[in-house]
C-alpha cells in the first residue's frame, strides 16, 4: 500500500505539532511547514522521525501570497525526493494567527491580518496545490469552537473561521468530481500559546472556561491531533462538507 503523505501548514507548534505526530503514528508522511520557527519545526521532525516516522519542513509565508508558486515548487520537489511521488493525498489548512480585541478598538491592520492569514491564505494556498492533491484525497480546514458560541474579544477572529466554514462546504462541492472530501474541524478553547497562552498559563481563566465544558476540562493538544488523525483515516470517509467541533461540549 503506498504510503500517505500529509501537507499541514503550521507544524512547529500547538496543534499543528500535535496533529504532525498523530499522523506520523498511523504512518503517514509529514511535509509540515513553519513561518519563522525553524528550530521547533525541526524539532518536530526529529521527534517523528525517532518514532520511526517520516517528516520534512518547509518554509512558507502565508502572508504573502504571491510566494505560494515558489512553495508549490519546494513542495514538488520534497515529494519526489523523499517520498518518491509528485502528489499528495491530505491537504490541513492549519496555520493561523490569534487576536484578541473588543469589537470597538479592532484596528484595520488586525482585521487584515486575520483576513490574509486565515482566509485568504488557505483560500489560494489550496488553489495553488490542488493539482497535487491525489483524486480521493482529503482537504481539512480549521476553524474554532467562536463561530459558534461568542466569547468578548474574538468578533474579527471568529468571523474568519466563520468564512472557512462557508469555503469548505464550496469546496465540498466543486471538488467532489474528483472524489476529494473537504471538512473542517473545530477546536475549542486548547491549552496552546493561543491568545497569549490564556488558557493554558492563567489558571482562573482556565477554571472559567472548564465551567462551560461538560467533562470538566478545557482541551490539550492530543485532543485535537487525535481528532484529526480520526477524520483523515479510512474510517472518516464518507463524511464530506461536514464541521466537526472537539470542544468537549463547549457551551453547549
């Protein structure tokens, strides 16, 4: 059986780490990519690869998207090289940035910033690499547990991920004549650097938010690398155009 190979943008950290080593543990090559943290990404790698996995990283600048032909480019050649392939078979738009600011004091450069890197950034990423994505193969967008509750401070975010969503059912649809199934996952709150680490690092706000979870916690990483390593398996085949939230029941 030939090997699958997983291209995940954002990978040195987080959930982006998270996910890579999922994967890597159902035997899936990894070609993830970091913005400006080569030494975590790295680390990544080395991590799979000492499992026995296989893992490469690329650089790549999501907001600039004009640069998205070099990486394609970088990307064709990583494959051929170190997978023998000119393809792929999962696409995880992952990469993101998180803003935290009151509707009324949001500034323009935060509101495109979260446009280009959350929005328009997987928009024509997966433009530019959709010839390499195998016919059968998967796409998984992410999105957030904030486009369905609300919480203060997250209206620009959340309407990013609200955006990703509606792509996803578009994509769902344009691309289902090459069997490829596009979904989209939604995290919620996850003990990561997100929003300066609050979750993870400030304990009150960490009790506050568990109180809006049914089983008593908020996420950690495995949570969401698991999930997804779940919906990309054989098993999640016939789900297409679909949002998964791994939230523990947030707010329900």
């Amino acid at each position: 059986m030939t090997q699958k190979i997983a291209v995940l943008t954002g990978a040195s950290r987080g959930l982006g780490r998270s996910i890579a080593v999922h994967l890597a543990r159902q035997g899936v090559g990894v070609v993830g990519t970091y913005h400006s943290r080569k030494d975590d990404a790295d680390a990544v790698a080395a991590e799979i690869t000492a499992a026995g996995g296989q893992a490469v990283m690329l650089q790549l600048d999501a907001t600039r998207t004009a640069s998205f032909g070099a990486f394609a480019e970088s990307l064709s050649e990583v494959l051929q090289a170190s997978f023998g392939r000119a393809d792929f078979d999962f696409l995880i738009n992952n990469a993101g940035i998180g803003i935290n600011a009151p509707f009324a004091e949001t500034t323009e450069e935060q509101f495109d910033d979260l446009i280009q890197i959350q929005l328009k950034a997987p928009f024509f990423l997966t433009q530019k690499l959709l010839p390499m994505i195998t016919d059968g193969g998967r796409i998984l967008n992410v999105s957030s547990g904030l486009a369905r509750f609300t919480l203060p401070g997250f209206a620009a975010y959340a309407s990013t991920k609200g955006a990703i969503e509606v792509l996803t059912r578009y994509l769902a649809k344009e691309l289902g004549e090459r069997q490829i199934r596009v979904n989209v996952v939604a995290p919620g709150a996850i003990e990561t650097d997100f929003s300066g680490g609050a979750v993870r690092d400030n304990e009150a706000v960490n009790s506050a938010i568990a109180s809006t979870i049914p089983l008593g916690r908020v996420g950690r990483p495995d949570d969401v690398g698991g999930a997804v390593a779940a919906i990309l398996s054989e098993g999640f085949s016939w789900a297409n155009g679909t949002r998964i939230e791994v939230s523990g029941g947030q707010n329900v």
